[in-house]
C-alpha cells in the first residue's frame, strides 16, 4: 500500500482556504471602505455647487465645477484604492 502526501490527501489545502478567506475579507473592507469615501467626495461637491447655484444664481457653474471637483475626488480614491490593494497583494521584494 502506498501511503500519499499530506498535499495529495487534501490536508494541506486548509492554508489555501485560509488565504481566500483572508483575501475576501480584505476585499471587502476595502470595497465598504471605498464606498463611503466615493459617496461624500461625488455628493459633497455637487450638491455643494447645485445650492451655491440656486442661492447666486449662478446655475449651472457652480454646479459643473462641483462635478469636476468629484471627478477628481473620485480619481484620486481610486488610485489610491488600487495602490494600496496592489501593495497588499503583491509586495514588492527587496532588490539590491
């Protein structure tokens, strides 16, 4: 009788569970995270810019620089988002 490896036998894939565990649970901190942090930067700005508009009357500048500035909130939360998944995901090595 041959006798397999603790791998072969399915013992060692309690590891790799752990991992997609952990993976998932990151991914989803960071994607609540992300959530709350896109919904002030895009609604902030814009309803910011809407009243500003309806109180100068000024419509619809102030508004379109509102959305500008989101669009650029947005940008800067989602680069950040992904270089810090990325970080986590993919650590960079040490290189001499």
């Amino acid at each position: 009788m041959v006798k397999g490896t603790a791998s072969q036998k399915g013992l060692g894939s309690e590891k790799g569970s752990s991992d997609a565990k952990s993976n998932g649970a990151v991914f989803l901190i960071a994607a609540l995270d992300m959530s709350w942090r896109v919904a002030i930067a895009v609604l902030v700005p814009i309803i910011g810019g809407f009243e500003l508009d309806q109180h100068l009357n000024t419509a619809p500048a102030l508004t379109i620089v509102g959305f500008l500035l989101a669009m650029a909130g947005l940008f800067f939360i989602l680069k950040t988002t992904v270089a810090t998944a990325d970080e986590r995901f993919n650590p960079k090595e040490n290189h001499r």
